[in-house]
C-alpha cells in the first residue's frame, strides 16, 4: 500500500506541473495576436480534465474522514 501512496504522490506532482504549464500556455494564447480559438479550447479542457483528475487523487490520497 506504501508503494501505491508513493506513485500516487509522484502521479499528482507531474499532474501539478503539467497543470501549471497549461496555464503558462493558456495565458500566452490568450494574448496572442494568431490566436487559434480551437487550440485554446482545447487547452482549456484538457486542463479542466488535469484537474479533475488531481481532485481524484488528492481524495484518495486523503479520504474525508467518517462523521
């Protein structure tokens, strides 16, 4: 189980990076004069889905505890 936990750590600082560098790439489309709405879109949404994906993880990582 260690092991699973590690990976999924390591898993959820790539998708922090990788979320980060979308943003990076979001923010420069979005003022570029050439700026290609389909690509920004696309972007977008797979950032959305980076997302979803960290909260995922972060929750199985650190379940909520019982009431």
């Amino acid at each position: 189980m260690q092991d699973n936990l590690h990976s999924l750590s390591r898993l959820l600082i790539e998708l922090r990076i990788e979320h980060a560098d979308l943003d990076s790439l979001i923010d420069g489309a979005s003022v570029s004069p050439e700026r290609d709405d389909l690509a920004l879109r696309r972007l977008k949404k797979r950032r959305l889905s980076l997302r979803d994906r960290m909260l995922r993880i972060e929750a199985e990582l650190d379940p909520p505890q019982p009431a």
